[in-house]
C-alpha cells in the first residue's frame, strides 16, 4: 500500500519532466518504468484492473520510442518485459486464453531477439520466465500436449545458463526449481494410469531433496523456499500414489512448515506461496491429519485415490 502511494506521487513528477520533453529518451523511459512499479504494487495489492491500465500505458511509450527508433534494444527489451507482466496479470484473474496469446506473441519477439543475440544472459532470462508462464497457463487451459514444449526450452535455457555459471544462485535454485516442476507436473498429467503417473512423478524426489539442501543454506531467502515446498508437496503426491500415505503426509507436513515458518501467509494474495499452502492443507486435511488447516476455498483436489489421477492446474 505504501509503495503504491509512492509511486503515485513519483508519477506525476515524471509524467510533467516528460511531457515537458517527449523528445527525451531518458525521462520518457523513466516515465515507463514508473508506470511498471506502480503496475507491480497495485498486483500485489490485488487490483488487477489498474495493474493492467498501468502496464498499457507503459507499453504505449515503448511503441512510441520504437516507432521512432526501431532498433532500441532497452525499449524492447522492456517491451518483451511488460507484455510477460501483462500475461501474469491476466493468469491471476484466471483470464487464460489472453495470457497466452500474449506470451504466444511474447515468446516470437524473444526468439528473433535470442537469434540476434544468442550469448545475452540478461535475455535468456527473460526468455525462461516468458516460456514457463505460457507453459503454466497452457496447462492451466488443458493444453497438455502444447504446454511440454515452451516448459522444455524453459528448463533447457536455465541449465545452460547454469552450466555457463554454476554460481547464480537465483537460477539454481528458484529458476531451475520452478522450470523441473512444471515440466513434471505436466508429465503426471498426461500420463495414463497409475503406474504412468508414478513414473513421471519420480524424479521429483531427488529435485525436492536438492532445493532442500539449497534452502537449508539460505534459510531467509523466501522464492527458494518456496519453490523447495512446492517440490516437496509433488514428492508427498508420488509417495500417496504410492500407496505409501504416512510417507506422503510426512513431506507435506514438511513443505507446509516450510511455508508458514517463511511467511507464506502473511504475503500478498497474489503471491504463488499461498496457493501452494492452500494446496498442502487440502491434501493434509483429506488425508486425515488433524492438525491441517482448513481446505482453502477454490483449491480443487489434488488427487483422486480411486484411479491415482493427478491435477496440477
């Protein structure tokens, strides 16, 4: 809320300085970027609506910039940056099919800029972040098949940064976690039958014991823990699928303590860490443990024992 206020004021002294030079890349730049803080504060404080007014307004600067100068990498790289944003935005509202025709259009551009540049870190990243959302939110739309593939070269970009620098402690751990996830995720949901889903859920267990190792070392950096609870509750999934519940009430024991001693639940509505925890209290409280917390309201069930079919979307 405070740093929605001060972005608020921060823009109508930007918005003069660039009005009084709309010639000036560097304050219309500047102008740009306000526009993105303020988007990124009225996400996290739940306002879909003015987050998405904020990212347009940017985005119609960056156009402006590029019409006149079609080879500004900095405006199109925040470009690529915004519409990534936009995408995120409309997941969160569970507006699906626009988050991936923005990230369609979003991958394309980072492809031709990829091609041009092939040894920018700064862009693979982005790259990574742009083809895992459309890999979430086309399994989030039931587009399994689809999905496999910007999860694949997700996961293939951030091992090559890592092998390029195995010192990059973001994308060891958050970055390459989040990337294995996905791509299992959407590996048990297209397998067929029990026996399928457990294989496509096994290497999970060794993923969850890596991020554990790696968070246990940085305890107070939170998207690591995270990311480490959610391989833990997908490790819980394989031991249930098993047939081995005390295993599988075990692990997700361990990721829900893993997110409240975190914070999980004192973070934004927005953040994917409540998710998770809510995920992790439905599986606890079907599972019969007593102290789990409450089912969370549109959390729907992870697991169907009957036939061991799995839903991560």
């Amino acid at each position: 809320e405070e740093a929605a206020v001060a972005f608020r004021r921060q823009l109508q002294i930007v918005r003069r300085l660039a009005d009084r030079a709309p010639e000036d890349h560097t304050r219309q730049m500047d102008l740009a970027q306000t526009y993105a803080w303020l988007s990124d504060a009225d996400s996290l404080r739940g306002d879909f609506p003015a987050a998405l007014a904020e990212r347009a307004a940017e985005a119609a600067i960056y156009a402006r910039i590029l019409a006149a100068q079609p080879n500004d990498h900095a405006a199109a790289m925040a470009l690529v940056v915004n519409h990534t944003a936009v995408a995120r935005n409309e997941l969160l509202q569970n507006h699906v099919e626009a988050a991936i025709a923005e990230l369609r259009a979003t991958t394309a551009q980072l492809d031709r800029m990829i091609a041009a540049s092939p040894d920018d870190a700064s862009m693979a990243g982005k790259a990574s972040s742009a083809l895992q959302l459309l890999g979430q939110a086309l399994m989030q739309h039931g587009d399994l098949a689809e999905a496999e593939g910007p999860a694949r070269r997700a996961r293939q970009i951030i091992e090559a940064m890592v092998r390029r620098d195995p010192t990059l402690n973001e994308w060891i751990g958050p970055r390459l976690g989040a990337a294995r996830i996905l791509e299992i995720k959407i590996a048990a949901m297209r397998a067929h039958g029990r026996p399928e889903r457990l294989a496509a859920l096994a290497p999970v267990a060794a993923e969850a014991d890596r991020l554990a190792a790696l968070a246990a070392a940085r305890p107070r950096y939170f998207p690591l823990s995270r990311v480490a609870a959610e391989a833990r509750l997908l490790a819980g999934d394989h031991q249930a699928l098993a047939g081995n519940p005390d295993a599988a009430r075990a692990a997700w024991r361990e990721a829900e303590q893993r997110l409240v001693e975190g914070g999980a639940e004192r973070q934004s509505p927005s953040d994917r860490s409540r998710i998770v925890l809510g995920q992790l209290r439905t599986r606890l409280g079907q599972a019969g443990d007593r102290n789990a917390g409450l089912t969370q309201p549109g959390v729907r069930a992870p697991l169907v024992a009957s036939h061991g079919a799995v839903d991560y979307r």
